[in-house]
C-alpha cells in the first residue's frame, strides 16, 4: 500500500513538474512560432501554429537592415560587460574576503547596513546619478555611465554571495600560506580565489546575462542610434512603421527575429557554464 502511494505521488510530482514546465516554456514557443509567420499574420493574428513560412525572408531583412549591425552592437555590448564584470569581481570578491576572513569593531554593523541598501530602488538614484554624469561631462565617453560603479564594490549581493563562499574556506590552507611568507594579496588570488572558482564564473554568468539584457541603462544615457547595444537593437524593429501617432504597426515577425538572435550568445554562454553556476547556486548559504 506504501509502495502505491509512493508512485501516485511521484506520478503526480512529475506531472506537475511537466505542467508547470510547459507554462515557463509557452512564452518561448510563442515567441520562435512568430518567427515563421509573415508579417500580415503576425501584426493580425495570434495563432498558437504558424499559418504561413517566412522564417528565411524575416531573418534576411533583419539581417541585411541598414541600422541592425549585430556585430558592432555585439562588440560594443561585450565592451560593457568585461568592464562591468573586471570591476565588480576584482572589488565585491575583495571586500568580501575582509568581511569573511578578518575581525574588526563593527563588523556586523557595517555588513547588516551594506544589505540594507539593497532594499533601496535603483530608482531612486537614477536622476541625482544622471545629473552627476551630464555635469561632469562623462556621459558620451565609453559608456562609462554604464560601468564605473562597478569599479567601486557597488553590488551588494555579489559581496554577499562572496562571503558565503569565502567564509567555507579551510583555515588551515590560509595559515600555511602565511607561514611560507605569502601577502595576504597573495593569499587571496593563490590560494582563495582559485578554490572557490565557481561563484566567479556564477559572477560573470549573472553580469554577461544582467548586461546583455539590459535596456534600462542604455535606454537613459546612449542618445546616438550608432551606439546602441543589443538591448536598444530590438526597439529598432519594434518602432519601425511607427509615424508619431499613438497606434502604429509592430512588426512582430521582425521582433521575434531579433530576440532570438540576440538570444544565441546567452544560450551559449549558460551551456559552457552551466556546471559551475549550478555548483554555486547549492553552496550559497552552506555557512552564515
């Protein structure tokens, strides 16, 4: 009797899981099927099954569009995350590891009020910081509006994430390389740094994702159209029979093109790195 109601409920696990798993994955298929459609069928009809096969003629005109260039947007794109990514491993995992491994007079304090920012919305922030780049005149320069607080351990819950990590290293290691006469820099990029790979790579995974998606920030400070990144490329096609009044045609077949193209990098990066992500997402809260 224990046996059958052991595979009931794990008959009703798995069709639960399955349920669930096509309602995360509908948005997706809606998405690839709108690919295929023509742009008739895709401005006037919402069929869950393509009725029409464009696919090849959609992907040439978003291709071949004079001001879609996907390598530039890609390169320029990539310009901002390896700034933001170098800047916010090199200072969070730092800080991090002085609140993990040294004691000092308001310690819990300082940390207990560090998370509490994170309750702050970036909101807030947003006008005194644009006005700070607009007067300063650094708002046109190398998006440095769009990575230089990285540079400055601005992200709280990557330090956090670091100091979980940081806080399972084994004593005796950090011990052993002081007796031998190693810095405590040494210490941090020999010996820590290299034993808890994972939550980097997490790191990067999270701001190659966070940057790559992100429309916010270049939506506020990139005004050039010959600047944009890949988050700015899909309003190319989104605005593209827009003639200034309220109600205009969206090019949907277009849109759904450019959305998966620009999906191809992350779906490439997740899958190289998806072991060590998964190793990082368990060990975060093993120790507090």
């Amino acid at each position: 009797m224990k046996r059958v109601n052991r595979r009931k409920s794990k008959f009703l696990t798995y069709v639960l899981l399955v349920f669930f798993a096509i309602i995360a994955l509908l948005p997706l298929y809606y998405l690839v099927i709108t690919a295929f459609k023509s742009l008739e069928e895709a401005s006037t009809k919402a069929t869950m099954w393509p009725q029409s096969f464009a696919l090849f003629e959609n992907i040439s005109f978003v291709l071949h569009h004079p001001d879609y260039n996907v390598s530039m947007m890609f390169i320029k794109t990539m310009f901002v995350f390896l700034l933001k990514t170098a800047g916010t491993l090199l200072t969070c995992s730092i800080v991090a590891y002085g609140f993990a491994m040294y004691k000092f007079p308001g310690k819990n304090i300082i940390f207990f009020i560090l998370l509490s920012t994170m309750m702050i919305p970036g909101e807030l922030l947003g006008i005194p910081i644009y006005e700070f780049f607009v007067n300063t005149g650094l708002k046109e320069i190398a998006y440095i509006p769009l990575w230089l607080s990285s540079w400055f351990a601005t992200d709280v819950f990557v330090i956090f994430m670091f100091k979980q990590f940081f806080m399972n290293t084994p004593k005796p290691l950090i011990d052993a390389a002081r007796m031998d006469g190693a810095s405590e820099i040494q210490i941090f990029f020999k010996v820590v740094a290299p034993i808890h790979k994972p939550v980097f790579v997490t790191v990067i995974l999270l701001y190659f994702i966070g940057t790559y998606n992100d429309l916010y920030g270049p939506a506020l400070y990139i005004t050039r159209q010959s600047d944009w990144l890949m988050a700015n490329s899909i309003s190319i096609f989104e605005n593209l029979y827009r003639s200034g009044s309220s109600s205009y045609l969206v090019p949907w077949n277009y849109v759904s093109v450019a959305c998966l193209i620009a999906m191809i990098p992350e779906v490439i990066m997740f899958s190289f790195m998806q072991k060590q992500f998964m190793e990082s997402v368990s060990g975060v809260g093993i120790k507090g």
